[in-house]
C-alpha cells in the first residue's frame, strides 16, 4: 500500500511542478506546444462564471493530492496549500508579460478544490454509513 502511496506522490509533485510552470509561463504553454503560437490559450470546455481549464487543472492536482497523502495533518496541511497556491498563482498574472489577473481564473481554481473536498467527504460518509 505505500508503494502505490509514493507513486501517487510522484505523480501529484509532477502534477504540481506542471501547473505551476503553465501559471508563471509568460503566455500559455500549451498553446505554443499544441498550436505553436504561445498567444492562443487552449479551451477544453466553455467558461460558465468561472474559468473551465482552471477548475480542472485544480480538480486533477487537489485529487491526487488527497489519494497521495493518509493522515488528517497532511491531508489538512495540503488543502490549506492548494487553496494558497490558487490565488498566489493568479495574482503573479499581475506582473508576468501576457497574462491577465481575472477574478473567474480565481474562482476556477479555488472550486476545483472545494469540489474534490466536498465528493471527497460525501464518499467517506456514505461508506461508514453503508459499513
């Protein structure tokens, strides 16, 4: 079991390293590796009232980073982390060339967290319930 647990931790640093490198990447990284044109910003899904790529890149790392960690402490310590990552992150868009600030990229961001937070409290309580 914490063999798989270490693998998972490999996979949410990279995970982790990866989004913080598109963040501080002037312009998007994607777009030059997908369209080799670093001014186009790759959209999976339509925005709704927040931004659609910033809710899934925060759902993805604030999951593996649930499933990497096993004590409440760590588990406490990593939400508090994500949750400060999502808004430091966007607030470097204030001074790095070709990014803007927008309040619905902060709200993406902070969702994907409290989104994995809430399924992940509803499976733990069906399951002692279900028990």
């Amino acid at each position: 079991m914490l063999n798989i647990l270490s693998k998972f931790k490999i996979i949410f640093y990279f995970c982790n390293i990866s989004l913080i490198i598109e963040y501080l990447f002037p312009g998007s990284l994607l777009g030059c590796i997908l369209y080799n044109d670093c001014r186009i910003q790759p959209q999976f899904t339509r925005d709704f009232i927040i931004s659609s790529n910033h809710f899934y890149g925060f759902f993805i790392l604030t999951f593996v980073g649930l499933i990497s960690y096993n004590s409440y402490k760590q588990k406490k310590f990593l939400l508090l982390y994500l949750l400060c990552l999502a808004i430091i992150l966007e607030l470097f868009h204030l001074i790095i060339p070709n990014r803007d600030f927008e309040y619905p990229d902060v709200l993406g961001n902070i969702f994907g967290v409290i989104v994995v937070l809430l399924l992940n409290y509803f499976i733990r309580n069906y399951v002692k319930f279900k028990n």
